[in-house]
C-alpha cells in the first residue's frame, strides 16, 4: 500500500512539474508575440505620421520629389510586409529614407521653422525611440523563451512543439561604423 501512495505521489510531481515548465514555455511564446505586437503598433503610428511629414515638406520643397517618393514607396513596403522580419527590414529602409527628408528640410529655413513639421518631427523622433525600446524588450523576451525551450528541463518538454525565435539585429552594417567627428 506505501508503495502505490509512493508512485500516486511520485506521479503527480512529475505531472505537476511538467505543467509547470509546459506553462512557463507558454507564457514565454506569449510575452514573444506581445513584444512583438508593441513594435507592430509603434510601426503603424510612424506610418500614420508619414503621409502629414511629406504634405508639410511638399508645400516648401516641390522639387524634393525624389526624396518624397521614396519615402512613400518605403512607408508602403512597410505596410506591405507579412512577417516580423520583412517588416522589420522594410522599417530600416525606411528610417533611412526619412533621414534623407530631415536633410532635406536642413535646406529650407521655413520649413524648420514651421510648427506642424516641427511637432511632425518630434513625435516621428519620440516614435522612433519607442521602437528602438519595442525592438530592445523583444529582443529580451525572445532570449528569454529560447533559454526557455533549449535548457533542461525545459528542452524535454518543448520537444519538437515549441521553435527558437529570431530576435532582431543590425541588418545595415552601415550603422555600426562610429560617426566621424571632425572640429
């Protein structure tokens, strides 16, 4: 009789233990996709904020066309993109687009000066911080669910269901190379 409430008892930790672990990997995946839907979000308020940023740069630099067509065409790919990673991409091309439209708007003094491109670029400027955030806490939590699924025991019980995740990194290596700075 000891030794059947032995294993009754003996059974019930292994399973206890396993929906603990199984539940940890779960809320991991889940805190994955939310990281992920915060960037998505932040992604979709820059491009709510495009299309004013070129109408205000097109009243004072109509011949800038170039620029603004490339800002548009980069907004599009954006919107257009189907996962993470081609969002993603599609969102550095266009961060690198909209530099060009701030360079742009070096050259006109009246632009500069005008309040709606000012606040245009300020909140580009504080939505661009937040998907610098966006991107850093996925980062973190992808870490955190492949730490997850690929130690023991969690390895175990993620067996096949549960797939690493890709975080986000540099894809333009021209931003690793430190500005130059001369006086």
């Amino acid at each position: 009789m000891t030794a059947i409430i032995i294993l009754v008892v003996v059974i019930v930790l292994v399973a206890v233990w396993f929906v603990t672990i199984y539940n940890g990997i779960v809320t991991a995946d889940n805190k994955c996709d939310n990281a992920w839907q915060t960037i998505d979000a932040q992604l979709q308020r820059r491009n709510d904020l495009i299309p004013n940023l070129v109408e205000t740069v097109k009243g004072y630099a109509a011949h800038e066309s170039g620029t603004l067509e490339a800002v548009t065409a980069a907004r599009s790919a954006v919107a257009n993109a189907t996962t993470p990673e081609a969002k993603m991409d599609a969102s550095n091309v266009l961060a690198g687009t909209l530099k060009s439209l701030f360079a742009v708007a070096e050259a006109y003094p009246d632009l500069k000066a005008n309040a709606n491109f000012q606040q245009l670029q300020t909140d580009l400027t504080d939505t661009e911080n937040k998907i610098s955030y966006a991107r850093m806490s996925f980062n973190d939590v992808v870490l955190e669910y492949n730490n997850a699924i690929k130690t023991f025991p969690g390895n175990i019980v993620a067996g096949s269901k549960f797939q690493p995740r890709q975080g986000f990194t540099v894809t333009d290596e021209s931003v690793r190379q430190a500005p130059s700075v001369k006086f």
